[in-house]
C-alpha cells in the first residue's frame, strides 16, 4: 500500500496520470464480489457475516 501511495502521489506532483485508476480498481474487485455473492447464496450470510455489521 505504501508504494501505491506513493506512486499515486508523485503521479499527482509531476501532473500526470496515476499508474492505475478508481475504475481499475472497480474492475478488479467486480470478481471477488461476484465470489462473495456466490458464497452467500449457496451458504446463507450467517456465516460470512462480517462481526462488525449489526
């Protein structure tokens, strides 16, 4: 994290664009989520339930 930070940062000093984008980063996560959402029907979300949710 500390290295995109700074990537991110030097990117935005040399007036460039960052090395990767919000909507990169929206693309990666779409297949976890789909997993997730898989996992939630066939198991129920009692057992992913995330402790900190109420």
């Amino acid at each position: 994290v500390l290295a995109q930070n700074q990537e991110f940062f030097a990117s935005v000093r040399a007036s460039r664009p960052a090395n990767c984008s919000a909507e990169d980063g929206v693309a990666a996560l779409e297949p976890l989520q789909a997993v997730y959402d898989q996992m939630l029907e066939f198991e129920g979300d009692d057992k992913y339930k995330r402790l900190w949710s109420h």
